[in-house]
C-alpha cells in the first residue's frame, strides 16, 4: 500500500516534470540570441541591457510579459495595435511568433545590470507607495503585483526593479493618458489615474533602486 503511494506520487511528478520540460522546450533562448544580436541589439543590448532610457532593459524580465508585449505592439489583421508604438511596431512585425518565443526567453535569462536611484529625496513617498499605496486615494501597494522587491511575478506582472526611472515614469504617464491601454482589466490605467506627478516621479525612482 505504501509502495504503491510512493510509486504513484513518483509517476505524477515524472509526468508534471516532463510536461514542465515540454513546456520550455517549445522556446529556445538560443535562437533568440541571434535575433537578439543581430535586432535588437541597437537599442535594447543583445544581453537586454539597455544604453539609453528611452529604451527600457530587457534583461531578467519577465518572460511571458516580454512575449505579451512583442504580441502587443503587432498590429494583426489591418487593425491597430494594442500597444502603439511606432518603432517597435516596425520590430515585431519582422518577427514570427517562433522568433518571439525565443527572443522572450533569451532575454529573461539575462543578468540585469539595474539602474540607479538618483534623487535621493523622492525614495520615502515612493517606498510608501511600493510597500503600502495609498489607502485613502484608494492606490494598492504596487508590490501586491510587482512582488516586494520589484521583481515581477509570472506570468503577467513586469520586473520594475532596476528600470531606468524615466521609462517607469513615461509608462505610468502613458497609462495615466490612456495613450497606453494595453493592460489586462484596466489595471494599471486605474492606478495610475490617480497618481500625481509627483508620485509618478517618487515610486519611479524608488522602483529604479530595488533589488
Ligand atoms: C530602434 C530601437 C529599438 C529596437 C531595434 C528594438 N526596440 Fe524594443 N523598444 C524600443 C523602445 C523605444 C521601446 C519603448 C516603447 C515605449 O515607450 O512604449 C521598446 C520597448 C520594447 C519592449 C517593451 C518592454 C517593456 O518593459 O514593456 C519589448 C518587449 C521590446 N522593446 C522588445 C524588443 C525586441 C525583442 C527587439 C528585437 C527584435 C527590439 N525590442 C528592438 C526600441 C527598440
Ligand atoms: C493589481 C495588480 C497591479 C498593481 C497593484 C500594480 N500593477 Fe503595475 N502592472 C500590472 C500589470 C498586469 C502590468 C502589465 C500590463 C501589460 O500587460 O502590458 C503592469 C505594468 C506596469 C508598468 C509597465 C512596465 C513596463 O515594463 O512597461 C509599470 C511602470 C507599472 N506597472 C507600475 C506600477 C506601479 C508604480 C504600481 C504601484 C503604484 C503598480 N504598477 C501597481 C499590475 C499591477
């Protein structure tokens, strides 16, 4: 009787690590270093460490959200697309859904070389926000989503951690403006509704520092 337990509890993990391996072996973050290489290593670094604010590291994100994105800034069937950006509508549309699926792993696999806090004098609002919200504006803790050190959560929430702050900033105003709506159940455009620019400007920086 307690053989066969034990022999049962066996065959189910064999079969959950083998869907587990199927699952993973569907990407391959080889391939997608040479998309990464040779794409787009102009802005984001062929390791998703990015030179430039304006485009955001890639690196230790998220690998279902990096996905999520790409998918996003495609535009399918004529329509426009969900995320709308110009320059990286023109990159995901040279890219196949395999191309895709490997540039996302490619890139999570990387080691984030994070950006830094600047203004010292922002950290105290914004670690309040992060940690608490704030409960009469009715704004959640954003680490109830973003994980307590910033880190994401698969499969939907993005690694903020080591952002550079003026991307994490030009993304809230975006959402705030509804310029970006990309985000499930108005998540994020609710939040960020009703913060201020000051906040934008606070939880930014704080985000930038966490590791
Ligand atoms: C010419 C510059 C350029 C190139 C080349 C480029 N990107 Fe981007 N990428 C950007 C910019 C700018 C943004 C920010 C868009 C915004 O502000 O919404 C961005 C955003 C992204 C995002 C969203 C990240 C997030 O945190 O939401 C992903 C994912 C992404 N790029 C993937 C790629 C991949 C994969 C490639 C190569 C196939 C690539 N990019 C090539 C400029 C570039
Ligand atoms: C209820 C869950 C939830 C909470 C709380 C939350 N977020 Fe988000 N956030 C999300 C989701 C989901 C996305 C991804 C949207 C998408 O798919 O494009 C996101 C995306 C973002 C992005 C875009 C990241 C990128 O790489 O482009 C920023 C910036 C952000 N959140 C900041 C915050 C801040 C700051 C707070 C706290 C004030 C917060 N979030 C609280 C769910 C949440």
């Amino acid at each position: 009787m307690i053989r066969s337990a034990a022999m049962a509890i066996f065959l189910a993990t064999t079969v959950i690590a083998h869907a587990a391996e199927g699952a993973k072996s569907k990407a391959d973050p080889a391939k997608g270093k040479i998309v990464a290489e040779t794409i787009c290593v102009a802005c984001h670094g062929a390791d998703g460490n990015s030179m430039s604010a304006a485009n955001p590291h890639l690196a230790g994100q998220v690998e279902d959200y990096i996905y999520k994105q790409l998918s996003n800034f495609k535009s399918i069937d004529g329509k426009p697309a969900v995320r709308d950006n110009a320059i990286m509508a023109g990159m995901a549309a040279a890219l196949t859904e395999e191309d895709m699926r490997n540039v996302s792993a490619w890139f999570a696999s990387q080691k984030l070389t994070p950006a830094v806090a600047k203004d010292e004098s922002k950290i105290a609002l914004g670690q309040r926000l992060w940690r608490q919200g704030d409960f009469k504006k009715g704004v959640p803790a954003c680490a109830g989503c973003h994980g307590p050190a910033g880190a994401g959560l698969p499969a939907q929430y993005p690694r903020l951690a080591g952002q550079f702050p003026e991307y994490t900033e030009a993304q809230l105003k975006a959402f705030r403006a509804e310029q970006r709506a990309n985000d499930p159940e108005k998540m994020m455009r609710t939040i960020a509704a009703k913060l201020s620019d000051v906040e934008i400007q606070a939880v930014s920086e704080y985000a930038a520092g966490l590791r």
